[in-house]
C-alpha cells in the first residue's frame, strides 16, 4: 500500500513539473528573436549565470529593454543554483541604496523593474506572485511599451494557470489587440509568444 502510495506521488510531481514545463513563461523562447545580437549571444556562453558584464547591461538606461528581456530568456528558465534575481537585486541596492523592497518599487525604473520581475518568474515559475507585484508595477510606469505590457502578461498568464485557463490567453492577447502601445519588439519574437499562448484560444 504504501509503495503504491509513493508510486502515486512520484507520479504526481512528475506531472506537475511538465505541465508547468510547457507554460507561457517556458515555451516562449523569445530570445531566439535576437540571435544577431552580441549580448545575447554573450548570454549565450554563461551556462545560464548572469554576469556582471550582463547586470550592467540590464541596467543601463540607454539599451532597450526588449533586448534586456532577451538576455534574461536567454539565460534560461528553472532554478540553476545561480540565484541571477537575487544577486541582480543586491547589485541594484549597492548602485542605488535602495532601504527596502517599496523604495525599490517607488524608485526603480520600469526596465529594471520588468527586468528583476521576468529573472525571478523565470527562476521560480511555480510561484510568481511577488514577480507580478515588480511587472506590474514596471507596467504601471511606462504602459506605452509593448514589451513591457507583454511581459506582464506572460507572469499573470504563469499565475492563471492555477486557476483560469481561459485567462491566459486573454491576458497576452489584450496586449496584442492593443494597438496603442510603442511595437518595441520585433516581429519575430511576437510570433514565437503566439504560437505558444494561442493553444490556450
């Protein structure tokens, strides 16, 4: 009985670690978009680890944040002992003296915002509710930006999956039928998000 019993929940993990291997943060390689790229293509040679040639990347004002965006997928999904969302965050305290988590919040600008938000959804997909608090609040200060509007998106859609199947597909797609936002994404990388999320249609 209780070698059944352990058969079942090896099972059920083991199910529960695939279904959220295939999921809008996971499935969407958007890094495959900037190939061209060098950064990325530095990314690339990390094994995963972000760097602090990578941090001062992420945090100069002056790069664009889709590219930011495809550093951080290039980097990976899944906990890799690296730690990239936490170390990221103790590198922007020591650039900025940030007191606490609201300071940050208050004071961060949307790409570093979007940018610590979509490293920790991407690190720790099983629970992505404090990602979500940094996304949208990086939302809440340039909601213009395509990118950032479907970043967002992407770490609510991860949360939905708890519970609302039908609402991710309408999160990514309300970013997508919005045509005011600045298209500061390419082409290509949209398409890679939709193949993925329009199976949730």
């Amino acid at each position: 009985m209780k070698a059944k019993l352990a058969l079942l929940l090896i099972a059920a993990v083991v199910l529960s670690q695939n279904l959220f291997a295939d999921s809008p943060l996971t499935s969407t390689p958007i890094s495959e978009a900037y190939k061209d790229s060098k950064i990325v293509q530095l990314a690339s040679t990390t094994e995963g680890r972000l760097t602090i040639k990578l941090m001062n990347y992420l945090n100069e004002s002056m790069h664009p944040v889709e590219l930011k965006i495809a550093v951080i997928n290039q980097l990976g999904w899944g906990f890799n002992g690296f730690n990239n969302a936490h170390y990221f965050y103790e590198y922007l305290q020591e650039k900025y003296n940030f007191k606490d988590t609201d300071e940050f919040l208050n004071q961060a600008s949307a790409d570093l915002l979007i940018s610590l938000a979509y490293l920790q959804a991407m690190e720790n997909y099983f629970n992505v509710d404090e990602p979500i608090i940094y996304a949208l609040k990086a939302r809440s200060k340039n909601n213009e930006s395509y990118t950032i509007n479907i970043i967002c998106a992407l770490i609510e859609a991860q949360k939905a999956m708890d519970s609302d199947w039908s609402e991710v597909y309408n999160l990514t797609n309300n970013v997508r039928l919005n045509r005011s936002l600045n298209r500061d994404m390419k082409e290509e990388a949209v398409k890679i998000i939709f193949e993925y999320m329009d199976l949730y249609k």
